[in-house]
C-alpha cells in the first residue's frame, strides 16, 4: 500500500467514525431544536437546516483562500473563533437579533449541540483536507500578463472575468499549481489601449498546445 493510498484509507475510516457520531447525536438535539421554521416535524428537513446553518457559513467565518489548515482540529477552532468575530464586527450592536448570535447562545447553552457541531467541522475538513491543507499562491501570483506595463495591448491569462473585473476563481487557485500552466483552464484575450477585450482568435500554433 502507498502512502497515498494509505491516506486515503485513514480519511474515509475518519469520515465513517465522525458519521456515526453524529447520528447518534443528532435524533435528541432536534427533539430539544427547531432548525427549520417551515417543516419542525421533519427530520430531514431539520437535519439539513442545521447542516445548512454550519456548512453555509464556511466562507464567512473562515479564510479558506489564504489560510492552510493543517488539523479537523485548527479548522473547527477556526470556525468558532470567526463566529465570535463575525458576532462582535458585523453585527456589532444588532447581535440579540441575528442569526448568529442566537445560534452562539444555543451552543453555549447545549452541550451536546456544541459536541455535533464540533464534530460535523472535523468530518468537514476530512472531506476537503486535501484543498484545505494545501499551500496555495497569492491572488497576484495565479494571474499572469503578457506585455509591457504601459502597452497599448497585452495578454492576460486569469480565471475568469466576474462584476466588471477580470481575477481567480477560489476554487482555481486552491488547485493551481505554479509550476504547471494550461491553456486549457484560463481565458486568454487580447486588450486594446481602451482596456476592452478584443475578439480574437486562438492562433493555430498556439491551439495546437492545448
């Protein structure tokens, strides 16, 4: 067996443990919580709320860009810490009624609704540690222009174009690796001095790369 391999086995063995855990948990948290407003007697439907409530905010309490996480432990502890700093920053003044706040409460108060939670982020990051642990590149550095600063045209390779601005996708520079480049996966286009695109074709001695 490889270490890949390996590996690969500990993580779907982590996966299954952490599974089970929060089944058994799970039936007596939502006979003391209502996570879903809409149907409070359907078991999926309150299952999936509260995964929703965890799960939902991955991108807003954590970095998941720029941040290597190296442990279900560091991501777990990084998930709470940016719950109290999303509580104390953005809803500053205004906590008693949102979300947060009282989802805070309710994990303070229940012990066993703050063990599942805990437990749901470790089986979280198993699932995507392989992205979450990696070493990944600046912004900056996972775009790259063809031409002088001040040239009337260029090349730029990037991602994709987004609300007016041409920059990375996060998924794209969480697999990007330096070293390797494809045309394949970027946009490449051609700029006039106004900033435009300008359609243009790929050349064949170019194409012929991909």
């Amino acid at each position: 067996m490889t270490g890949k391999q390996w590996f690969a086995r500990q993580k779907k063995e982590q996966i299954a443990q952490l599974t089970c855990q929060l089944d058994a948990l799970l039936p007596s948290i939502l006979r003391r919580h209502a996570f879903s407003k809409d149907n409070p007697d359907d078991f999926k439907s309150q299952q999936l709320s509260l995964h929703a409530k965890i799960g939902g905010k991955h991108t807003t309490y954590l970095n998941v860009t720029d941040n290597v996480i190296s442990s279900p432990e560091e991501f777990a502890a990084r998930w709470f810490q940016g719950l109290i700093n999303h509580i104390k920053t953005v809803d500053a003044g205004k906590e008693a009624s949102r979300a947060a706040y009282k989802f805070q409460q309710q994990l303070t108060s229940d012990p066993e609704l703050l063990e599942y939670v805990t437990l749901f982020l470790k089986r979280t990051y198993w699932r995507n540690c392989d992205a979450l642990a990696k070493k990944r590149p600046k912004k900056e550095e996972a775009a790259l222009w063809i031409g002088q600063t001040n040239a009337s045209y260029g090349l730029l390779i990037t991602p994709r174009f987004k609300n007016g601005e041409w920059e990375n996708d996060v998924s794209e520079i969480r697999h990007f690796k330096p070293n390797y480049w494809t045309w394949y996966f970027f946009k490449i286009l051609w700029f006039d001095k106004r900033d435009h695109p300008m359609k243009w074709r790929l050349p064949k001695s170019i194409a012929s790369w991909c």
